[in-house]
C-alpha cells in the first residue's frame, strides 16, 4: 500500500475513522475530488458558503431541537461551516454566550478554577466541584454545553465515573485528555502524559460508560502530547482516539500552521477542534475562515470572557477607590442588567400566579366563604357570615334543642389581626365550625372553645354572653387572635 503524502501521519498498524456520523471538513473533502470525474469541476466550497451566514458574522446560529443536549451538538456537528464556542465559567457567562449568538460553549477548566477558587488551573479543582458548577451552567442556557473533564480524575474507572457524572449534570459533551495527576494547564511548563496504552483505554472507558448510561453525549480526546513528547506522538494518539470511538479529536498547543494542517489530515472524517488561546499562547490565532480551511469544525475561545471580566473588574475597582464610579460606557445600564438576567420576563410571569387578594384568607388553604356570603357594613371591616340567612336566622332563635346544641351553634366572632395592623380576617361562625379550624390556624390549636362556652350561663336569647371576649391573644406569629361571642 502507498504510503500517505505527510510523512508525520505514516504510522504502523493505525487505520481511520469511517463512522458514519463523522463528516469530511469540507476543504478535504474537495481535495478528493479527483477520484470522482463527475465532481472534479465542482468547486463544493464555494457552493457551501453561498449556503450559509456570511463571512462577516461567523457566529454559529442556535440549533433548535426537542431533543437532549447531545443529539443538538451532534447536529452541529454534522451542519455545514465551522463554528465558534467561546468558554463560560459560570451561569451568567454562559446566558451571555447564548444571548450573543451563539449555537453551543465550552466550559473552561482554567475560568473556573480562577472563579470559583481564586487559583491557578494545575489540578486543584476537583471533580465534584466541576460537575457542580457545570450543573448551573447547563440549567441556565439551552445550547449544548461541552464539559472540561480535565484528565477524567483518576484511571480509566475514574473516567467512567466522570463521564456518567456530566451526563447526569445535563453536559452535551466532554472533554478529556491524556495528561498524568496532577494536571497541567494547556500551554503551561511541566505537562506531562500518560501512556499510548492507558490513554486510549481511556477514551474506550468513557465510549463504555456513554453506553451504560444510555447516552450520546460527544466524547472530546484531547491530546496534550505535542508538548510533553513531540508532534509525532500527539498524531498518532489522535487516530488511535479516532479509531477507539472519539467524536471529536483536539491537540493542545499546536506551534504552527502546518502541526495544525498536519492534525486535520489524520482520521478526516472525525471532527477537529482548535483551540485559539486568547493572549498570547502556543498556536497561531487564526480566523475562523482559515481554519476552516484547514479543516477544522470546532473553535474554542478558552480566556476571553475570564480575561475581559478580570480587566474590566480591575478598572471599576480602581475609578470606586479613586472616589468616582465606572463611567456609564464600561457597564450596562441598570435596565440592561435586569434584562439580562430575566427580571422582565420573571414579572411576567408572575402575573399568571397572582392571587387576589380584595379577600380576607389567613393560614392554609383557607379563604372567602363558597356560599352565603352576607356581608354587613359596619366600622371600619365588612364582617363576613359563613352560613346562609336562613341558617344563620334558624341558629338564632329560640328553639327545643338541648344547651349542647345551643352552645354548638352559637355564633362567634373571629378576628385576626396582622402584626402589622392590617386586618388578615373577620368573619362569624358557628361555634362547632371554630371548633375544628385548629387545623387551619395553629393560633388555636389545643384551645377548647366548648367548654369556655359552658363556662357561664346561657339565657334563652343568649344575652348573658353576648359581646364576650372568650379568646384574645398573639400567636407565634406576632397576629392577634380575638375570638368573641355575638
């Protein structure tokens, strides 16, 4: 068999990728044309392009799907173009990233570390912390979301557990590397890598626990072995990712455009990542345009967003202690703020929960009378009777029932008074009706309204306890409880 073209991806015994979920970037794929008479004129690049946004505005449009977080990557992946996805670190970086534009974002390893602990990316955070954190992040957006799962925190059973812990955590995909505990930031000194052998049974660990858990989610191989060992060594750990089940390949600190070209042609048909380290790293920042000439179907933006915030909180920091505050163009507007962040449509949504409140109701589940509602005017308070006229004219008159009977449908009056001194309730009920509402008014509770009306003596009109406090009190609440007999 011919030997391939670039003597950097001649390695023994490694054979590509064909799944058929993986896709050609498209520059590749023209440059295999000749095999195709039909097709060897037609120049799919420019027809792609004529096909998607413009040059101009290279953000990836958000892709709208019932489906979970991975089968939306998943269409990203398969969608024409390049794409841009710039790291969050927390829950408001991520709505931002969504906010702006664009389809999906990672999560940033290093930004989270500096966020959330305050320290430098070399290991420190652990795997609990950034599930954790993840979590917030993916309940706040509804793009997919790719997970930095560092170095899968431990062995090959480790990252299973890594891998089942960002599925449960709503990840659309993860992404793991090859380095040794305690990890190394990318395009940092002192990286070292496990073994060809353990690195790859990685990735099939993770591909395993996916199918356990009865996921899709995309598996990211990250190779940070172009630094620690040598360009050779990070491309044949790619196809051998590749050819173990990884969605998406990815060499950290790639030095040049060539390494970077070098890398796209291994395994075409499974998906690049680029890393554009913002600042001042290893790899050439290129435009999105020229890596996609490259063949390239991932962008990752690691340090802008951490990087802008860490300025932009440095030059408030400095206007508050020069006496001033940041001038109005460095920050959105209070209103702004509050978009951002939902308060309008949380007010509107509000609205559909709102109870009115024109009745008096106090404690659980209990409120306006259903039915013979009367309703005297009277003071400062209508007085709400609970029982019928007809009823409540009955209850009042004199009649054969024995005094139980008498004492059990005595009116009395209950009044509960806020502490602070609105009025929550003033209704009349019957006194066998009180009896049972300790239930709905802890107030009450253990108090035997019976036995305080047997306490005095009933004449036929009930005269003799006519207008009788029987109860008056503050609650635990701080309301003031009056029970008195009409």
């Amino acid at each position: 068999m011919a030997c391939c073209s670039n003597p950097l991806l001649c390695q023994p015994n490694s054979t590509a990728s064909f799944s058929p979920r993986h896709h050609p970037p498209p520059s590749n794929l023209q440059n295999q044309l000749h095999l195709y008479p039909n097709l060897s004129k037609t120049n799919l690049r420019s027809q792609l392009i004529s096909t998607t946004v413009p040059r101009s505005s290279y953000y990836t449009p958000p892709i709208t799907t019932s489906d979970s977080p991975a089968k939306a990557l998943r269409q990203l992946l398969e969608s024409s173009g390049i794409h841009q996805g710039p790291a969050c670190f927390d829950a408001l970086s991520a709505k931002l990233i969504e906010r702006a534009g664009f389809g999906f974002c990672f999560t940033s390893g290093f930004s989270i570390s500096a966020a959330r602990l305050g320290l430098p990316d070399v290991g420190l955070i652990s795997y609990g912390e950034m599930v954790d954190q993840g979590s917030l992040i993916t309940q706040a957006v509804s793009i997919p979301v790719i997970g930095d799962g560092d170095n899968g925190y431990g062995n090959a059973m480790n990252v299973k557990r890594t891998v089942k812990g960002f599925i449960k955590a709503g990840f659309a995909g993860i992404l793991l590397e090859d380095q040794v505990a305690p990890k190394a930031c990318g395009h940092t000194q002192g990286r070292k890598v496990v073994s060809r052998e353990e690195a790859v049974m990685k990735i099939k660990a993770a591909i395993d626990a996916r199918k356990e858990s009865g996921s899709d989610i995309v598996i990211v191989a990250r190779s940070d072995s172009r630094q620690a060992v040598s360009l050779e060594e990070a491309l044949w750990r790619s196809r051998a990712f590749a050819d173990a089940g990884a969605d998406v390949l990815f060499i950290d600190a790639l030095a040049s455009r060539e390494e970077m070209k070098a890398f796209c042609e291994v395994s075409p048909l499974v998906p690049k990542m680029a890393n554009m380290l913002e600042g001042g790293g290893k790899t050439p920042i290129l435009t999105p345009v020229e890596l996609e000439e490259l063949g390239f179907k991932l962008i990752s933006y690691p340090l802008s967003l951490i990087g802008v915030s860490m300025r932009a909180m440095e030059d408030g920091l400095a206007a508050i202690k020069s006496g001033r505050v940041p001038p109005p163009g460095s920050l959105p507007s209070f209103d702004e703020i509050k978009e951002t962040l939902g308060f309008n449509n949380y007010y509107e949504e509000e609205k559909r929960y709102m109870v009115n409140n024109s009745q008096p109701s106090y404690g659980t589940g209990y409120s306006s009378p259903t039915y013979g509602e009367r309703i005297r005017q009277g003071g400062s308070d209508p007085i709400i009777d609970l029982l019928p006229p007809v009823v409540y004219d009955n209850l009042n008159t004199n009649s054969s029932r024995d005094r139980m009977s008498w004492i059990w449908s005595r009116t009395l009056r209950l009044k509960i008074t806020g502490k602070d001194g609105l009025q929550k309730l003033d209704v009349r009920i019957p006194a066998g009706f009180l009896e049972g509402m300790s239930r709905i008014i802890p107030g009450l509770a253990g108090v035997n309204i019976m036995e305080m009306l047997e306490d005095a003596p009933i004449d036929a009109d009930g005269s003799s306890q006519s207008g009788k406090i029987l109860l008056d009190f503050n609650d635990a609440a701080g309301d003031r409880i009056q029970v008195l007999v009409e």
